[in-house]
C-alpha cells in the first residue's frame, strides 16, 4: 500500500482516479487534509498534501505526527514524498532531482518529533533512514528515463518559513557536509520509521540556497516556485515509471524497526499505550 506525500506545487496527483476521501481523526489531531484513496496506474495509492490542500500549513505548522498516523491506520507500508530543496552542492544543478538518503536535523523549535512518551519507552533506529528498497526503485525508474538524479544525499532541515542566512548555508554544507536543505522532512522521515513505513523522498532542487557568493543565485520565493514548477513533470513521469514496475518488499528491514525498539513491558503500559502501540506495531 503505498502513499504520496505531496509538498509545495503538489496538492494533486494528475491520473490518480479518486474513489475516497477520508477524513481521519488521531490521537494526535488532525492531518493537513483528507487523505485521498484512488486508483492509480491499477494500483491502490493515498495522496495527502503535506501543506493543506491550499498550502496553508508552514513547515513548522505541518502535524506530522497526525499525517503519518492516519496513513498508517489506512494500511499503508511505504510513502513516497516530494520536497522542493535547496542545493549546497554545485553538482546537484537546480532542476535535478535527488534522493534523500541521510537527514541531519537541525530544528530547534518544538516540533513532536514521536510518537513515544507518557508511559511508552522506544528507541527506533535511524542510522539508514531512508527505505535503501524504496530508493532503489525511484533511481532506477529515473535512469530508465534519463533524468539526472542524485542518490544517498544528505538532507538539512530547517525551521523555516524564513529562508536561511549566508553563514547558515556554509555551516550546513561545510560543516554538517550536506547536500540538500529543506523545511519538512524532519521529523516526518523519523516518524514513518517509527511507525514501520517504508519512506523515501524525492526532492528537486530549486536553487542553490544562499552559499555561493552571487546574489543573483540566492534563493527567492519566486526562483523556488518557477524552478519548481518546471521539474514537476519530470518528478512525476519518474514516480509514474516507477510505480509501474515497483514490487514491494515486505521483509525490508523498515517493515520490523519497532521488533527490539520497545523497552517498556506491555504489563505496565495503560490502554491507550497498547492501543497505540498495535497501531505502530502493525
């Protein structure tokens, strides 16, 4: 079963024959939008805009931990995102698509980052947290078509709404050495891990932050939009391609993060702990 998490410019999947709305209610709110269920290319796909279906939602406003609740509960085992990145590398040209491998979080406001605490103790491994399966499919689904793309690159994410300063661009690709900054991932990537998701993320590169020493290249919201809007077509033949000729893997590693993860016994864990836990654990 697999989702799309849409970011900014996605708020529809073209081809996706909606068959059903869900609007879900979690124990940790609401999602950013009703969840569509459709038929796509013959096979059954959920779509959520990450940013409300008007992107209405900032990235620190996104409910992260709702969005990949409601997916879970749906019976969904991997998601597929999209994210518009800036590049810290000459390499990664605005344009070019790249895989987000490795993610390096530097928020620092108050972002619910598990779903773990009061009473339910678990430690999830995320020293490879992208699906390696997923990843796979997405690079080779993208060469079949000859579109540049990037693979096992390390993603910065940012608080956000503002774009960042020059000192914080070097920082990021020199001393964190990253290759892509965003707003979103963290801790959406974390959270489908905990929740035994398969995830991966295609970003597409807009600009080249603010690194480089020419204004011209900085980033601006109208160079993010118009670079961004220009790559869509080429992110989607990509994930069309790959759904296609994808086959899941259910004994990916991701599918099993939560067998040894847990350390609270079930006897001293309330209702709502074992209830969450089933979910998660499914």
């Amino acid at each position: 079963m697999l989702a799309i998490i849409g970011g900014t410019g996605i708020y529809q999947i073209d081809g996706l024959a909606v068959e059903q709305e869900h609007e879900i209610d979690t124990p940790f709110g609401k999602p950013s939008a009703a969840i569509k269920q459709g038929s796509y290319l013959g096979q059954t796909v959920f779509f959520l805009p990450r940013h409300g279906n008007s992107h209405q939602l900032l990235p620190s406003e996104v409910n992260y931990q709702a969005n990949i609740w409601a997916l879970k509960s749906l019976g969904v085992t991997q998601i597929v995102g999209f994210s518009a990145v800036g590049s810290l590398q000459q390499e990664i040209a605005p344009g070019d698509l790249a895989i987000c491998g490795q993610y390096f979080d530097f928020i620092k406001g108050s972002r619910a980052k598990s779903f773990f605490g009061n009473g339910l103790v678990a430690h999830v491994s995320t020293a490879e947290p992208s699906c390696k399966h997923l990843a796979q499919g997405i690079v080779e689904a993208a060469n079949n078509l000859e579109v540049t793309i990037h693979d096992n690159k390390t993603y910065a994410c940012v608080d956000g709404p503002r774009l960042g300063s020059k000192a914080e661009s070097l920082f990021l690709k020199n001393a964190a050495a990253c290759d892509l900054v965003g707003m979103t991932n963290v801790p959406e990537a974390f959270l489908a891990r905990e929740a035994q998701i398969c995830y991966c993320t295609i970003g597409i590169a807009t600009d080249y932050d603010c690194w480089q020493d020419d204004p011209s290249q900085h980033v601006s919201v109208e160079q993010v939009i118009s670079r961004y809007g220009e790559s869509l077509t080429k992110a989607k033949s990509v994930l069309e391609s790959f759904i296609k000729t994808h086959q899941a893997d259910e004994s990916c590693g991701c599918r099993s993060a939560l067998a040894s993860a847990v350390l609270t016994p079930e006897s001293a864990l309330s209702s709502e702990a074992k209830a969450l836990l089933a979910v998660l654990s499914r």
